[in-house]
C-alpha cells in the first residue's frame, strides 16, 4: 500500500525532447541503445538515502525546514522512511538505492544494539528490493556524526575507537553483502585533522592504511564480491582530509599496498572543492587504473563549500561522462545523484523534479559524449597529436633503451631543430558545443 507522500504523481515516463510535461524525462529512454548498450546499463543511476530522507534543511545560520512524517528515532519511523524511499526509487525507475547505516536505522544505546536494528530493518529493504527489483549500488557506514568520531573513526588517536569503527564497517560490509550489493564505499569525513598542533600525522596515516587493510582482507574472506571504493575529498567537515583527491589516494593505496584492491567513488563537488575539474578527477583515476564510481552533484562556483547541488549542466556532464566511456564506462559502478534539494524546496513533488531533471542531464551528457566518442570527434586528433611516439626511437626511448647520452648524442647530430605545433584548443572546444 501506498504511504501517498508523493500524492498522485505516477511513474515518470520517456517522453521526448518535445515534452513540456515536468514529470517526465525529455532524455532518459532507459531502452535506448548507446554504443551498443542500454542508456539504464551505461548510466546505472542510484538514489541517494542521506540527502533525500534524512537531511532536514539545516545550514550554518539555520534549522530544520523539512517537516517529514518519518522523522524520528523508532524503528516504526525507520519502517516508513523506507517505504516513502523505495516510492520516490520505483517513480523514477532508478535500477539502484546507496545508504550509510545510519539513514537507515536509529542508533541503539549499544554498538550491539545498532547492528541488530540494522538487521531487522535490512528484513524490510530486502522485501522491498525483492518486489520492486530496485538493487544496492552500494552501502557504507556513517563514521563521521556521532561525536565519538569527531577526532576521526580510523585516524583517531584513541584506539577503542578505532576499534569501534572497524565493528561499525564490519557489520554494514555485512549487510550490503546480505542484500547483494556492488560496491561499499568508505568516505573518510573526519579521517584528517583540525590543527597539525595536536596531530601525528604519520601516526594516522599508519593507523587509516591499516584500517583499509582489515577491510580488504575481510572481503576476501567473507566472499563479498563487490568493490571497495573511497570517495575523496580534500576538507570539510575537517579542515583537511587525508583523501584530498584521486591522486592523492592512489600515493596511499601504493604505499599501503592496495591499489589492486580498491578504486575511487569520485564526485564531482568534491572535485571541485580539490581545485580541480571534475573530469581532471575521473581522467586521473582512469590513467592510474583505478576508476570505479562516481557521486554526481555539483557545487555553487561561488560559495567554497560543498553545496550538493542536483547537476544541470549538460556540457560539464558531458565531458564527465566522456572520461567515464574513455575509460570504459561502469563496471561495478554507477551514478550516485549525492545531491540534495535546496532549503526551501519544501514539497515532496520537489525530490521528484530534482531527480527527473539531473536524471535527464545525465542522459544528455552521456548521449553527447557516446556521440564524440562514435564520431572520434576528439580521438582522432588527440591521436594525430601523439603519432610521433609510435616512431621506433621513441619507442626505444620510452621502453627505457636509451641513456641519456644517447638521447643527447641523436638530437645533436640533427640538422634542423624541431618545430611547434598548434595545441588546437579552440577548434576543440567548438566541438563539444556541436555536441552538446
Ligand atoms: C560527503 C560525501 C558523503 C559520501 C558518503 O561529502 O559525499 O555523502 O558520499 O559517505
Ligand atoms: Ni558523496
Ligand atoms: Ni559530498
């Protein structure tokens, strides 16, 4: 039965870029076929939880807008959350949900407590994902709220609360293992620091490679078959974060021996608050092998925080999707809408718009960029500008079999120098807005 909190709006249907009707998708034919693969398995769209079903309209200078009938702490009200969550996922036909442990359930006076709460209300999602066909992209745990983890869960100088946070992983790998999820993200809020004053630094980066150690030696031997992925981000809710960004992260994986085991869920407002592009971010973690999954969201260019904006911006997320299908698109991954409604955006019809309108976007950028990528619109030139390289003593060059002497005796016995070439930056650009 129906909780009827999103009144009578019906499933969203495809119906075409003519379409003036809001609750429907102007792009997002899921049966549409795109480089010889449904739109729905290239974009393999997730709801978020947290955002949608639990933030309730605070910011700095301000509380709670959001009046939601669930909100509450009983597990009557948990209950009801997630029938109104699997409505809002059945509206808009998204094949997957992600949740922390704490959207889900209410904290119990006892870690004990919570991991049974959190069994009890897995019982409800997975009668739910059962009769709706809705699958988990991913679970994770919340080590960043309770303020046993201000100090950090993984990084934090007290040991039992290390300990803590390895129970707290331990029991949500379970349970996104229990209801077949494809991926468990850890995203390290308050894994850095306030002040280097009161910080050992090497201490914590020892302590968070040994946590991420622990959890991939569980995975292996608890039989979950998804991947591990951490989200970077570069500060807030700490001033700086050890997971600046991609490229930080792969250092660590390196150094603590991991970058076979893990890869990056990267989201494109914390891209932005790492002072990079989010397709700097995603051509990263592609060329150092380690893409898996992306947060899709975007952040105001003026305010300097992480505002978790729905994307609308079809040209920055054409050129993400790009990188994606450069790198040869989802495997276990997806797009996770990590985005939130705007304060005043009070209406329950308002989380459907939002969803329907990034949900189009999405589609639109990643049609745009099947398009270039079909047409080589971009390749054939990038290609063009590397060709040099294919020549044998390039070639040598780069398989190490010259010495610097070498290198220096061939170039002086040249006759002419070599000549610049034009970058073609321009003629580029004016490609994607062709495409776009
Ligand atoms: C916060 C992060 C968070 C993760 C999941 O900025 O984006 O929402 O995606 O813990
Ligand atoms: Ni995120
Ligand atoms: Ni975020």
């Amino acid at each position: 039965m129906s909780t009827g909190f999103f009144g009578d709006i019906g499933r969203i249907q495809f119906e075409g870029p003519n379409s003036t009707n809001p609750f429907a998708y102007r792009f997002y034919d899921p049966d549409e076929k795109v480089l010889g693969k449904r739109l729905e398995d290239h974009l393999r769209f997730a709801v978020c939880y947290w955002h949608s079903f639990i933030w309730p309209g605070t910011d700095p200078f301000g509380g709670q807008t959001f009046e939601r009938p669930w909100f509450a702490d009983t597990m009557e009200a948990a209950k009801l959350k997630a029938n109104v969550a699997f409505e809002l996922f059945s509206l808009l036909g998204v094949p997957y949900y992600c949740f922390h442990d704490a959207d889900v359930r209410p904290e119990g006076a006892t870690l004990t407590e919570s991991i049974i709460r959190l069994h009890d209300i897995a019982d409800t999602l997975e009668a739910k994902m059962h009769d709706t066909g809705i699958k988990l992209l991913w679970g994770t745990a919340n080590l960043f709220s309770n303020r046993r983890y201000m100090a950090g869960a993984a990084t934090n100088p007290d040991p039992e609360i290390f300990a803590y946070a390895a129970a707290t992983v331990k029991a949500c790998m379970d349970v996104t293992q229990r209801l077949g999820g494809e991926n468990y993200v850890l995203w390290g809020g308050r894994e850095g620091y306030e002040t280097l004053l009161n910080t050992d630094m090497a201490q914590e980066l020892d302590q968070l490679g040994r946590f991420l150690n622990l959890i991939v030696d569980y995975k292996h031997r608890s039989g979950f078959k998804g991947t591990i992925l951490i989200e970077p981000k570069p500060q807030e809710p700490t001033k700086h974060q050890y997971d600046f960004d991609a490229a930080t992260v792969y250092g660590f994986l390196k150094r603590y021996g991991l970058d076979k085991e893990v890869k990056l869920n990267l989201e494109q407002g914390h891209a932005i608050l790492a002072g990079h592009s989010f397709e700097h971010e995603l051509a990263t973690a592609a060329a150092l092998g380690i893409f898996g999954s992306i947060d899709m969201n975007r952040n105001d260019y003026q305010s300097g925080w992480d505002t978790d904006q729905f994307p609308n911006n079809p040209t920055e997320v054409a050129l993400a999707y790009y990188e994606i299908l450069k790198a040869g698109g989802f495997t276990t991954g997806g797009t996770n809408f990590d985005a939130k409604l705007r304060r005043q955006s009070l209406d329950p019809e308002d989380l459907v718009l939002a969803h329907v309108g990034a949900i189009d976007v999405c589609a639109r950028g990643l049609k745009a960029a099947a398009k270039m990528v079909e047409d080589k619109a971009l390749s054939s030139l990038v290609g063009a500008r590397y060709a040099g390289w294919r020549g044998e003593e390039a070639q040598a060059i780069l398989a190490g079999k010259r010495t610097l002497e070498e290198i220096a005796a061939h170039v002086t016995a040249w006759a002419v120098e070599p000549q610049p070439r034009s970058g073609k930056q321009e003629y580029l650009e004016n490609i994607i807005s062709r495409y776009v």
